[in-house]
C-alpha cells in the first residue's frame, strides 16, 4: 500500500461549552464534533515529521518493501500554537499497563482551554499506515485517568474520512485509577461502549451516541484519510492524565513499543 498524503483541512464546528458539565454528562457534548485548526495542524506536522523517518516507505530509497508497510505504527502529537502553555504530551511509559507487558501511552494534559482558543492544550496517538477502508470490526482501546470527572469526550479515537466527515469512540465519564475498556477488554469493559460512538458529516450530520456501524453507514463510499486518539478536556478539568493500552484497529493490536517494528 502506498503511503497516502495527510488530508490536513477539516472543519471546526463548535458548539456551547454551557451543553455539558460534569453533572450533565448524558447531554449532547460539544466535543464530538471538535476537530480544530490546532489539532489538524498537529497533525499534518505529526505526519510530515514521520514520514522522513519512516523506512517502510515506498518513497524512502532506502526501503526494504517497495510496496509499504502493510501493518499500522503510531507515533505522538500535541499541541504546538495557541493562548494555552504548556501544551501537553504524550509517551511511552514502563510502569503502568492493563496487560502483562507493563507498557502504556501516558498523555498528560498540564493547562485547561476553551473554545475561544481552540483547546490549543492536547496531546495524543497518530496511526500511521491505515487501510483506506475503515475496519470491519470496531476498534477500541483501554484507558485508565487519574481522577473522576466527566469524560469531556476524552480520550476518543477518531477516523477521518475523505468526506471530510468523521466517526468517534469515546468514554462518557472517568473513573479515577480504573483500568476501562471501550471494547470487550478485561476487566472492565464500559458498558455503554457499543453505542460510544459519535459521527459528524457524510450523509448523517451529527449523531450522538451511536453504533460503529451505524455511524461508519454515515460515509459509504469514502475512504479512511486519518485516524487517531487525542486528549483535550482540560476544558472541563486540568491539570490531568490518561493512559492508554491495548490499542485494537483492523485486527492489529498495539500495547508497547515492539508493535512498531516492521513486520
């Protein structure tokens, strides 16, 4: 598969930060339709960075596979332009895991936003080598926060499509030091997470709170551009810190470091 150019143009539709607060966690929230300025150009930046270092690249000489990796890799963004400092981050870590090989992504979000500024304080997990159709089955992923609060629709994966619209799946609500999985993982799955799904444009508009193919039905006939997991409701709570692990998209799962190599 040849490597794709980024699409970096995506709308920034906001709603009233006033539709949710901690206490009104079940109103239709103003992020799932969040794709700003800042976070799209963190991510072109993210996506241009990678590909002057990814080997696996039919465009780099000096790559083994002239046709591309064919399995997904990530790598990490945040926050880079904006009123709001510092920015965030987002690492590897060896101390905390929801599995045996004691690997997690650590997101760490410092300083609070609004959407005057664009949430310019996030941070999170770009893939690299996605399929351009969408999965067949839905992803998902564990996560784990330091405090309980509403969720401000973080930590959500999100897949962008050439439609310009997009799908995501994130939590509701954080419980403080509970390993979660939105998915079937162990030990304790969500359990609204078959229906944590949101969608913006295609044929759909917005719908909140929704099935993965109900929303992924919203975009027939475009193909997946992007996808990620961002972190960035420090809007409704900061400073603050997710972990992420066992990361699952088109049957690849990735938990530590070695899920990046070529293979």
């Amino acid at each position: 598969m040849k490597k794709r150019a980024f699409v970096a143009t995506f709308a920034a539709v906001f709603l009233s930060a006033s539709a949710i607060s901690p206490a009104a966690a079940d109103d239709p929230p103003p992020w799932s339709i969040l794709m700003t300025d800042e976070l799209s150009q963190s991510l072109a930046a993210d996506e241009a960075l990678f590909a002057t270092t990814d080997t696996s690249s039919p465009l780099d000489p000096t790559s083994m596979d002239s046709n591309g990796r064919q399995t997904i890799s990530v790598s990490f963004f945040a926050g880079h332009i904006g009123p709001v400092s510092p920015s965030g981050s987002a690492h590897w870590i060896n101390t905390d895991s929801n599995d045996p090989d004691s690997y997690s992504v650590e997101i760490n979000i410092p300083a609070g936003g609004t959407p005057a500024d664009g949430y310019s304080s996030f941070a999170g997990i770009n893939f690299h080598h996605v399929p351009p159709v969408a999965p067949a089955n839905p992803p998902a992923f564990d996560y784990k926060t330091d405090r309980t609060s509403a969720s401000g629709g973080s930590p959500r994966l999100v897949i962008v499509f050439s439609d310009h619209g997009n799908i995501n799946l994130r939590p509701n609500a954080w419980v403080q030091n509970v390993w979660t999985s939105e998915g079937t993982g162990n030990p304790t799955p969500d359990p609204l997470f078959a229906t944590n799904w949101d969608n913006n444009g295609g044929s759909c508009g917005f719908v909140y709170q929704t099935t993965y193919n109900a929303a992924l039905s919203c975009h027939a006939g475009a193909t997946v551009t992007a996808a990620f997991i961002v972190s960035d409701s420090g809007w409704v709570i900061h400073p603050y810190k997710n972990w992420i692990d066992n990361i699952q998209y088109n049957g690849q799962v990735i938990s530590l470091p070695p899920d990046n190599a070529n293979h």
